[in-house]
C-alpha cells in the first residue's frame, strides 16, 4: 500500500508463494509495528512455523515477547534470524541471552557470525559446518566470495586472519558446544527451542543458511481443531478458514480478497464450496495466489497453501469453507482494543463513502467498529494510536471520504453471554449510555474504568463478561 512505501513499515499482512529447492513455500509476513499487533495474532492462526526477525542493535521488543507468549500457547515452532550484522550491533552472545530470558525459551544457534558492523566478514554455517564469507557491493546484493567446509583449515587464516580465525574457533564454537545443548529436530518442531540464524537481510547474507535449515527442518501442512473435531490435512475433502481480508489491494479495481488458508483435502477452480456460517455454496472463477504484488489465477491448492478468493462481502474473519461437511474451525478472537474513538464525518456529502469504507476496513480486522444509540454513533476501536492514522489515510484516498477521530474514555469492551435473559435486559437498560453493537449485532458493555467493570460483574452475577470475542453465539462465532 502507498501508505506503507511513504512510512517504510508493513500496515497489514501480506502473502507470498514461491518454489525452492521443490518445495513450495508460503509466507505470511506480519507487521512488526506494535500498533499492528493483533493483525500478526490473528495471522498465527493460519501458520504452521514462525521466523523472528530481531535487530541486532534493539534485541529483543516488546511486541516481540507478546508475539512469543501467542506462540508458546499454540505450541508453534519458532526460528530466530538476527538482523543488520552489517551494522553496529550487541554482542551475540549477549543477545542470546536476552532472547532466552525475555522469550522464555531455550535457544541454539545453527550460524555464528564473524565479527560485526565494520568488521563483519560473514557467518559460519553451524547446521552445515560451512563457512561462507561476506562481500557487500553498492547494489546491496552480497556475494559468498568462498565455501569452506573445514574451519580448522589453514586456508581460513588467509581469507579472515588469525585473530578472527582463533576467535570463532578456540572460543565461539567451543563456547557454543559447551553452553548449548546439541541441536535435536523434536525439541524445535514442539516448540521448546528456537534455532537462530545470524546475517544481514538488505544485502542478502545468511538469509540462504536460515532458507534451506528451514525447508529441512519445519513441519510440513498441519490440521486444525474445529467444533467437532481435529482435520488432518490427508483428510480428502477441502476445507479452509479465513484469516485475512483485504479491500482495495489494487486501488485500480477496487477490488476486495478473502484470504483462505486450505487445511485439508484439494481445492480446485470453478467447483462448488459450502460455506459453513451462512449455509450457501459458491464456487470461484479466479482463485489467486501472490507473489509480492502480483497475483496468478490458479487451477488448484492444498494443505498449507493459502488462496485469494475475490469477495463481493460474503466472507468475514474465522469464516469456514468445506466440501460439503457443516464444521466449523475454531474461532480467530478479536481482542479488547486498548484506544477508543468516534468516527466523526468532515464531509456529509460523502457519507456513503465512509459508511463502506469504515465497514469494509473492520472486516479487514485492522480495527473494530461498535455502533452505539440514538444516532447510530460510530466508535472505532484499535490496539494502537497508528491505525487511526492509518485508517483516516485510507477512508480518503481509496474511498474519497474524510473524517476525524474524537477521543473516547473507555477501558474495556466486553462481550457478553448470559443463561438469564431477563438480566441482560435490566443491565441493557441500566447502562444505556454504555452499551453498544458490534458488527455481527452483539452487545458489547463499554467501560469506562476498572471500577465500573468490576461493580457490574459484582452486580450482575449470572452475566459473564468476555474481554475477547472468541464465544459461540447461537450459530455463528464470532
């Protein structure tokens, strides 16, 4: 998106196939951007595998330790590729440790790097026990200027010097095989140890070691859990869900793509799918895959692929598409959003134009949208201060529509379920000026503060308050 070329960050995932080595690969790349957070928390659930990119100057982030809490709850496996060794950086060593003790997992490396910033002259390949060593040019495209297979060769001395020679290996590679257990598949693939990588992304380097460890070592497609059971991805019939919706990803076409991750079976063009939630078949003419920003129709997909199905505003988040069986896959939660505001029009000559856009940029997830009464009042809810930045962009230059944002005191929204119906209603009437829709019709108490939360769940025993939207609600999860 124009936004993210101009700010030089990612706003919203983006999906990328490729081939290498005969096997395909499909990358989900989330924004790093705390503000984005529960963008990279929804798209965990449609990934198999996880990378970290960390940057050897600033280690260890706080939206880093958030994302590996989401991770260690689903047990997904984890590689950590440590960035900008082009750069002056931490020592490794001390960022090892930081990963360990801020990440709470164990780690091993699998590279080491030679030196770093000014005297960084490569990364010794500690999976393969190679030495590749490192050349920067002005376009950025780094060459390995030599292989060597056997560190203790005397031919090293001649490409790095003795000083670097003595330092990786009479002190790096014996510090590493003494402090760190040897490097066992299952303990990764169970999420309990992160291998790590060192290189340099902008110029290429180490990214190569971090690709093929990766394509030896990762899980292959995995099922998923549903509401009657777990779908392995050898079951015969297609399913999927989506995670992801984008509006307007070619500003020319305007057009809009649900995301679908297939779990099981074999999806094929132009042949009927149910649709779990609103109990429809459809069937899809140009189902698309993505390679940076171009996109090619495509005859068929399987487990792990991920498909972009072009959507006239059927689809939401966590929606389930089968063969013909009536599961669904667990719910993708939307969270609380920490900030609050309401959406103001600056221009009433292009209401129409906001309305679709405030209800198609929600759908997308980027934020959420409660509609409160009288004046079908529109409060727009999101984890960080950037997205409304984001989303006013957006409202005007892909749907011509300018607004404002006004600041709203609320703590929490609140999700709520009850088996005393009648208690709802008192609540509903009691906290009018509180209470609010969200976008599948669900009432939803705004808070104001901690205290107002915990008088009302003192006060009103048999209502349960839920802090993400993740609950059955008659057939629909939402």
């Amino acid at each position: 998106m124009e936004i993210e070329k101009q700010r030089g960050i990612s706003v919203a995932t983006s999906v990328m196939a490729f081939e290498y080595n005969g096997k395909q690969v499909n990358i989900l790349d989330t924004p790093g951007h705390k503000d984005f957070a529960e963008d990279t928390y929804r798209t965990l659930t449609a990934v198999d595998s996880v990378i970290l990119v960390i940057d050897c100057a600033n280690g260890v982030e706080a939206q880093t330790e958030r994302l590996m809490e989401v991770c260690r709850m689903r047990k997904t496996p984890v590689i950590i590729f440590i960035n900008k060794m082009d750069r002056e950086g931490r020592d490794a060593f001390d960022l090892l440790d930081e990963l360990e003790n801020m990440l709470k997992i164990k780690v091993r490396p699998l590279s080491w790097p030679i030196g770093i910033g000014a005297t960084f002259k490569g990364v010794y390949n500690i999976f393969r026990k190679q030495l590749n060593l490192f050349a920067a040019n002005k376009t950025k495209i780094a060459s390995e200027i030599v292989s060597l297979n056997d560190v203790s060769s005397h031919e090293l001395e001649s490409y790095i010097g003795d000083e670097a020679t003595a330092q990786l290996v009479r002190k790096d590679l014996e510090l590493i095989d003494g402090v760190y257990d040897t490097f066992d598949v299952n303990t990764y693939l169970k999420g309990d140890v992160a291998p790590v990588f060192f290189g340099s992304a902008v110029n290429n380097f180490g990214v190569k070691e971090l690709l093929e460890a990766f394509l030896e070592i990762s899980p292959s497609p995995i099922g998923r859990d549903t509401d009657t059971g777990f779908v392995e991805p050898e079951n015969s019939e297609f399913s999927g869900f989506v995670f992801k919706i984008h509006a307007n990803l070619d500003p020319k076409h305007r057009d809009r793509i649900a995301f679908l991750r297939v779990v099981s079976g074999k999806f094929e063009r132009n042949k009927f799918y149910h649709h779990v939630r609103l109990d429809k078949n459809f069937k899809f003419a140009n189902p698309t895959s993505f390679m940076a920003q171009d996109k090619s129709v495509i005859d068929e997909a399987y487990p792990g692929d991920v498909v972009g199905l072009y959507d006239t505003g059927n689809f939401k988040i966590g929606d389930t598409m089968t063969e013909q069986s009536n599961f669904s896959y667990k719910g993708i939660p939307s969270f609380s959003p920490e900030i609050f505001m309401e959406l103001e029009n600056k221009d009433p000559m292009k209401s129409k134009q906001l309305e679709k856009g405030i209800e198609q940029l929600t759908d997308e997830g980027v934020a959420q949208l409660f509609i409160q009464q009288p004046g079908n009042r529109k409060i727009v809810g999101t984890v960080g201060q950037l997205q409304f930045e984001v989303i006013k962009y957006r409202l005007e230059n892909e749907y011509g529509a300018t607004c404002d944002f006004n600041p709203k005191r609320y703590y929490k929204a609140c999700w709520m379920t009850t088996t005393n119906q009648q208690q709802l209603e008192q609540f509903i009437r009691a906290k009018t000026i509180y209470i609010a829709q969200d976008k599948d019709k669900n009432p939803v108490f705004l808070a104001e503060t901690p205290f107002l939360l915990q008088m009302a769940q003192q006060d009103y025993k048999d209502i349960t308050f839920h802090f993400t939207s993740d609950f059955k609600v008659g057939k629909e999860s939402v």
